[in-house]
C-alpha cells in the first residue's frame, strides 16, 4: 500500500467488526475468525480503480492491471503481502475455476489480461498451473472474447462446458431445476467468480450472480419476469453455494444500456475491479453505478423503464440469504 492509500484503509479498517460472508457452507466459521479484526458490520464491496490503467493507449497495461488487482484484494483482505489473499481463498492441490463472462465477445467480455493476472497469482499462492481453469459456456465464446483454449499439460486450462458436457442429473432450489457443467461438479474444487459490469435488458444488471447462468444447461428458462427469482434461485443451487469463494468483478469496461451483448456506443471505461464475497451487495453497488452512467446520459433510471434489478431483494430475503442489499449495511470502499 502506498502512503497515499495508507490513511483511507486505516480508517475504514477501524470501522470493521465480524459478520457473515458467502462462503461455502465448512468455510464460514474459518474464514470469519481469520478475519475478525477486518470484517465490516455490514457487507464489504472494495473498488479500485486506476485512471491510467491503459497508458496512453487504449490496450489495459498488463503490469498496472496486476498492481490494480494487488490493490483490491489487498485491500479487501486487510493484508500487506499480494498472495496473503490468495492463500486464503484457495491451497495448493485445489483445482481453481475461473468463471468469465464472454457471450458478448472482445468488445464486452471479462478482460484476458485481468484473467492472466489472477492465474499468475494463483500460481505464486502455489496453485499448479494446471490446476487453474479459466471457463465459461462454450469454447466458442472463449475464443471470440480472445482467450485461447488449451488442456496441454503443464498450462493453465481454457475450456467451455461444451467441450465436457453437463450433469445428467440435475439440481433444484425453488423455481430453478437444472443441470450444471461439469466443470463446476466434477473438474474443480474452488471458483473464483469474474464477471463483467453490464446493463441487462432482462435482469436490469448483471455482474455477481447472474454470472452463475453461464455454469446450468437451460438458462433461458429462467429469463422471464426480469429474471427474478431466476438469478436469486440459482445461486442457492447446493454446488454452486459450496463451490463459488469469491468475485472479481472486472469493470475495466461496462455497458450502461443495451446489455448483454456489445453494442460499442453504450461502453464506457471504469478501469476499475469491483471485489468482495458478497454478491448480493456487489450487484447493487454495481447498480448504483450504471444508474449514475444513466443519467450523465439522460437515460430514464431502470425502475422507469421497468427492468429494475427484483432479484436483489430476493437474493436477500428469508428463503435465500445470499448477501445483502440494504445500502445501510453495504461498505463500499473505493480505493
């Protein structure tokens, strides 16, 4: 931590006392107690950002984005050391997934370079680069988002879900009944969310937990009525619960309209990482977010337009307790 980042952190530090975090079910009681002394009151969102992230161009500078990702768990984390975090999400002989979001190819998909630097990480932390798979839906889309697919050993991995196939038998929370890759069953032991900040013309918003769509057989079941409670039921699915550790939500670009797909005259360039183990808070931070984007571009707020994000609350409620979405109880720190 710089010197000029030091004050922010010891304050918001001073204000942290223990709480709940969205981790699987035999982690909780491990994780709260290691960090005790730094967990919030309510939920905790770190976002940093850094304005020359791309240099003079309009490529991400791979060195500043590993600084930025340094910067935001370091930060999350409370740790002065870049793999202390790490080493607490995942250990050596795990096999680590990297769920990206890459439906609407380069122009809108989680950024490569973000995704190199957190499998650099893992490997510092003393994950075997095998033992790293960076994934989504199809190996097609992987591509079309530039990511270059491989299961040679020695290397990290790159695959889609088409490539093993899905469950034969499926999982089922509330409205949801599906199958799920068997990437997520069967391949790896953690994920790691990392997800890209968009506008939804269904859901309203995506980034944390509608992310989770790209791991089940039959998402476009689960569209209708804004993809409520779709998105909340999902991620109550058993192996999603117990597997997903954490999110690294990239917002080194985002869309504030015309989402999912890209449509280059609604992205805007946050360069920024938006981190924290709680989904339901990092989607309405992220909400807040595209909701101001909207009005710089007098665009009627998502409420008006009928397609605010509903499955917050439901994400929220007394049949899922999946994070919080009270404002009052959300920490967002930007860094």
């Amino acid at each position: 931590m710089s010197t000029k980042q030091a004050p922010n952190r010891r304050e918001f530090l001073k204000t942290c006392v223990a709480g709940t975090v969205a981790l699987g079910a035999g982690d909780v009681l491990a994780f709260a107690e290691k960090f005790k002394p730094a967990m919030p009151a309510g939920s905790r969102v770190v976002i940093a950002r850094d304005a020359m992230l791309r240099g003079s161009g309009s490529d991400v500078d791979p060195q500043r984005m590993a600084a930025l990702l340094d910067r935001a768990m370091q930060t999350w984390f409370g740790s002065n050391n870049p793999l202390e975090p790490w080493k607490h999400l995942v250990r050596p002989g795990q096999v680590v997934g990297l769920k990206v979001n890459t439906i609407a190819g380069r122009g809108l998909s989680t950024n490569t370079i973000l995704v190199e630097a957190i499998a650099q990480r893992l490997q510092q932390a003393g994950i075997r680069p095998y033992d790293v798979v960076i994934w989504d839906r199809t190996g097609r889309e992987l591509e079309r988002a530039g990511f270059h697919l491989s299961s040679a050993a020695g290397m990290v991995r790159c695959t889609g879900s088409d490539a093993v196939g899905y469950e034969d038998t499926p999982e089922a929370y509330g409205s949801v009944r599906c199958c799920l890759s068997r990437i997520l069953t069967r391949t790896c032991d953690v994920i790691l969310n990392v997800p890209l900040l968009k506008d939804h013309g269904g859901a309203g918003v995506t980034l944390s937990m509608k992310n989770m769509y790209g791991v089940i057989n039959n998402p476009h079941d689960y569209h209708g009525d804004g993809c409520n409670p779709g998105v909340a039921d999902v991620n109550m699915l058993p192996t999603i619960r117990k597997k997903v550790r954490f999110t690294i939500g990239d917002a080194t670009s985002a869309c504030y309209h015309g989402g999912p797909l890209y449509k280059p005259e609604y992205v805007w360039r946050p360069d920024s990482l938006m981190v924290g183990s709680d989904p339901v808070a990092l989607d309405h931070t992220a909400w807040q977010i595209i909701e101001r984007k909207r009005a710089e571009h007098g665009l009627k707020t998502l409420e008006a337009e009928g397609r605010a994000p509903r499955y917050l609350a439901t994400a929220a409620d007394a049949g899922h307790r999946l994070g919080s979405n009270d404002p009052k109880r959300i920490s967002v720190l930007e860094v």
